[in-house]
C-alpha cells in the first residue's frame, strides 16, 4: 500500500482465526490504521489480497449488511439522541429492520453493561461508557470482523480492561477480532501480538 508514492505496508500478511483476536502493536505513524483499513475494505491496496472465509473479497457489496464493526478511538456519537438510538442507528444502516434494530441493540447494550442507560443521551456518558456504547454499535449486527483502532485510547486503565476484556467476550462468541494499539495491556489481553513496524509486520508470537 502506497501514499503518492510512499510505500507505507509492504508484505504484510495476516491471517486470523475465528473466534481469534489479535492485536496489531507498533508506534504511532507505522501503518496500524492502513493494514486495518485495507482489511475492512476502506482502502484498496496496490497488490495482495483480502479473505473472509476463504472467499477473496474487493467491494463491501460482497459481504452481508454490517459484516465488519468498527470501534475507533473516537467513534461518532449523536451526543442528543439516546444511547439506545445511537447503536440502533448503525444496525439500520446496516440494513436491518426498525424492530430488528431495537432488539440487537438493546442485546448488544445489555451485553457491554450499560442496559441501565438505554435511554440516556449519549452526552450524558462518560468517556468510558461512551466507548462501550461503540462496541455496542460494533457489536449489534453480529460481525463475523471487528476492526478496532486504538479502542483504549484516552481511556482511564479500569474502562481500558473493560474494553479489553469486553472484546475477548465478542470474539468467544466466534468473531474475528483485529486490534491496532500501542497499550501494552490491551495487546496482552487478546490471543496473539503481531508487531508492526515501519509498514512490516515483525515479530509474530503465540500467548
Ligand atoms: N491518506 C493518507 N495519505 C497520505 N499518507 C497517509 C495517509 N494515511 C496514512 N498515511 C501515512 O502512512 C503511514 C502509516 O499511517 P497509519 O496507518 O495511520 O499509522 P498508525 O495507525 O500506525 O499510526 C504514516 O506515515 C502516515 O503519514
Ligand atoms: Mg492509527
């Protein structure tokens, strides 16, 4: 994958089991975003190829409505519309029904802990609440891939385990999940750490 020229991956492979997460570790600027990017299909890289199941995926348009979630490090929210709202919105763009929406969402909210707030207006959260609203929103569709792009970042160390551990739990429920960080504990808590580098990825090893 370049940038006007600049190569910034280059023979980066990664293959992921389901029900795995991985953890993608390596210094701001070495090409976290752009290898999870080019996974979920925002970005097209100049050579090499993506899988899911086994199938070569290039367009969005193969995979089944909201087959991929996203957490980011700061994920949009309505900050006037209610939490509830807020992750049933994502489900509706992904092509879910209003009652079919409902119900994921207030599955997915019960399961990251915050089925107390379903009403609130995500304004009303905290930093910490707000991000597990996200992975709610992530969540709700039932991925089969979860890119999570500095999910802990800004986040105190308590609502950090929590999201940690929260994103183990989704991936026993057989998701793929795929974590770029550079917080250490939240690379500990998933299955395997593959340093990145530079745009390469280094040292792979089992925990
Ligand atoms: N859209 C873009 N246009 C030009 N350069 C980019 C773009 N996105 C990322 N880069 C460059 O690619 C490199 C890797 O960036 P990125 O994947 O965001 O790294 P990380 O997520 O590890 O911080 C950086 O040098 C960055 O400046
Ligand atoms: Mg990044």
């Amino acid at each position: 994958m370049s940038f006007g020229g600049r190569q910034v991956l280059s023979g980066a492979s990664l293959e992921v089991q389901a029900g795995e997460t991985v953890a993608v570790l390596g210094p701001s600027g070495s090409g976290k975003t752009t290898l999870l990017s080019v996974c979920g299909l925002l970005l097209r890289a100049d050579s090499g190829s993506v899988r899911i199941d086994g199938q070569e995926v290039t367009r969005m348009s193969q995979l089944r409505p909201g087959a991929i979630g996203w957490v980011l490090q700061q994920s949009n929210s309505f900050p006037r519309r209610t939490v509830l709202d807020n992750v049933a919105l994502g489900s509706l763009a992904a092509g879910f029904s209003h009652a079919e929406s409902q119900e994921l969402s207030e599955r997915a909210l019960t399961d990251v802990g915050l089925s107390g707030r379903l009403h609130s207006e995500a304004r009303e959260l905290s930093g910490g609440e707000l991000q597990r609203m996200c992975v709610a929103r992530s969540i709700a569709a039932r991925p089969k891939l979860i890119l999570a792009d500095e999910p802990t970042g800004g986040l105190d160390e308590e609502n950090s385990r929590h999201v940690a551990s929260l994103l183990r739990q989704v991936s026993s429920t057989g998701a793929t999940v795929v974590v770029a960080t550079h917080d250490l504990a939240l690379a500990q808590a998933c299955h395997r750490v593959v340093e990145m580098h530079k745009g390469r990825l280094q040292i792979e090893e089992s925990q």
